[in-house]
C-alpha cells in the first residue's frame, strides 16, 4: 500500500511540476497576450494528457483497470488541486483572481484532459490485448481443457 502512494504522490508531483513550467514559460515569455497564454496553457494540459496516458499504459499492464483508474484519479485529483490552488501563487496570481468562472473553467479543462489521457492510454493497451484481463483470458483459454 505504501508503494501504491509512492506512485501516486509522484505522479501528482509531476503534473504539477508540467503546470509550474507552463505557467513560468507563458508568464516570462507571452505576459499580455492572452492568446498565446491560452496556447501554452493547452500545450501544458496536452503534457499532462500524455503523462497520464504513457501511466494508464504502463500500469494498466500489470494491474486491473479499477485499479488502474483510482490510482490515475487519486493523483491527478493531488496534482491538480495543486496546480489549480498554489499554482496560480508561484508566478504571481492568485487562484480566483480572474473570478470563480475562470477558476472552474480550469477545473473542467484538467478534468477533461485527464480522462482523455487516461482513456487513449487504457484504450490502446486494451486494443492491442495486453491489458491484464485480455492476459488473464488468453492463459484460460489455453489451459488443456478436460472433456
């Protein structure tokens, strides 16, 4: 179980270490042009989609895909409450200073990107059968089978 949380307070680590690099990058090079933040600002949610896609795919190896999903939802939960709460801190803002319809905007853009990192990353293992329940399927039909 300890292991487990590792994992989980790493990979929220790293979700939140990709949202202060695209908040430090779109502050020092693009401050004032709001449409280049916004592209930085998906480039950053892109990152964080691949991360967790590349997790869901390697985890989902060896592990069920229940598993595979609390794990996914414990960290990016961590990683963006983090991103979304002290993040706006660290270049200088504060987290409802553009009003509780942006702050929550950036709520259900996280969200969104997470389950779609998620999804493409379980979604290709599943296609190409090394989720573990195709593994587990494969090695009964195998068995010799008694008549």
């Amino acid at each position: 179980m300890a292991q487990r949380w590792k994992w989980i307070g790493i990979i929220a680590g790293v979700l939140f270490a990709i949202n202060i690099v695209g908040r430090i990058v779109s502050k020092a090079s693009f401050e004032g042009d709001t449409s280049k933040e916004t592209a930085v600002g998906f480039v950053a949610f892109g990152a964080v989609a691949l991360v967790l896609a590349v997790v869901a795919f390697i985890w989902g190896r060896d592990r069920s895909v229940g598993v595979v999903v609390a794990d996914i939802a414990a960290a990016a939960a961590i990683g963006g409450l983090l991103s979304i709460i002290v993040g706006p801190f660290v270049t200088g803002g504060k987290p409802f200073a553009s009003g509780a319809g942006a702050f929550f905007e950036q709520v259900w853009w996280y969200a969104g990107f997470v389950a779609a990192g998620v999804f493409l990353g379980l979604a290709v293992l599943i296609a190409i059968g090394q989720d573990l329940r195709s593994k587990q399927l494969k090695s009964y039909a195998a068995r010799a089978k008694r008549v």
